[in-house]
C-alpha cells in the first residue's frame, strides 16, 4: 500500500471527539478493595494515534500485583458504538462498550464470572478526572473495584 493511500485513513475519528478532554500525561492516586487504606500512586496517558483515528489509553499503577495496561478506543460508524480493546502484562485482552455524555466517560463489560464498569467524571475545566470501578463476579452482585483521581499533569 502507498503511503499517501495510508494518510489519508490518517484523520479524526468524528466518533471519538467527546473524548478529546482525556488527552494528555496525567498522575493517578488509586484505592482498591485488595490493598484497604492505601493511596497507590501512578500513571495515566491518552494521546491521539494515527492522526486521530484512534484514542490510545496507557495506565500504570505502582503497586506490585497491579498490571500495566493499555487501551485503544475506536468507534463502528454503522451502530455509532465506541469500544475500547484493552490488553495488560498478564495476557489479559478484554473489550469494553464505552457511552460519552457531557463530561461523563463510562465503559463497561457484561461476561460471565467477571463483569466490570467504569465512569470518569472529568471536572475542575478539565484538569482532574474522578474514576469510579466496580465489578461483579456472581451474575448479580456488584462491588467496588479500581477507583482513581486523575490530575493532570500536561
């Protein structure tokens, strides 16, 4: 394929717009039900990939049992769905729907033995993201997973 044909697939994804206020290097202090009365510190980072098509989403928390990840976040024009692919150090490869409102990122998964959801509040003009998890193993039972404060950093 020629590279010119290639740039031109290079462009903003329309779909992903609502989440242009995540890009950029951000510190996250954490809390998990694993580790009780411990702020983890870490890292965050969204940044545009080719040329806007797609979000990249690294995170990484300084916690040992705690894996390194990275999302991509894409869209189906046809559905007008986003979702977001996520893979981690410890092999683990999982989708997940994603919904944009206002200032509101959510995503979430729905699988057997394993089912989580996520929101970010973005606020303070931009600068500061509140993450909300929570996971349910049963079929039924939700209960808190990851939640974070992001602070942006640049």
């Amino acid at each position: 394929m020629k590279k010119r044909e290639i740039q031109k697939a290079q462009i903003p994804n329309p779909a992903l717009k609502g989440l242009a206020n995540l890009i950029g290097e951000w510190k996250t202090a954490s809390t998990h039900p694993a580790v009780p009365n411990k702020v983890l510190p870490g890292t965050s980072s969204f940044e545009w990939i080719e040329g806007g098509a797609f979000l990249k989403y690294y995170l990484e928390v300084d916690e040992k049992g705690f894996p390194v990840g990275i999302g991509i976040f894409g869209s189906d024009d046809a559905t007008g769905e986003i979702f977001m692919l996520f893979f981690d150090e410890r092999k683990v490869s999982r989708k997940y729907e994603v919904s944009v409102e206002d200032n509101v990122v959510k995503w979430w998964r729905n699988a057997p033995g394993f089912s989580q959801r996520y929101s970010w509040t973005i606020t303070d003009n931009g600068n500061t993201i509140i993450g909300k998890g929570e996971l349910c193993e049963d079929g039924e039972t939700w209960g808190n997973d990851l939640d974070q404060t992001f602070t942006r950093v640049n």
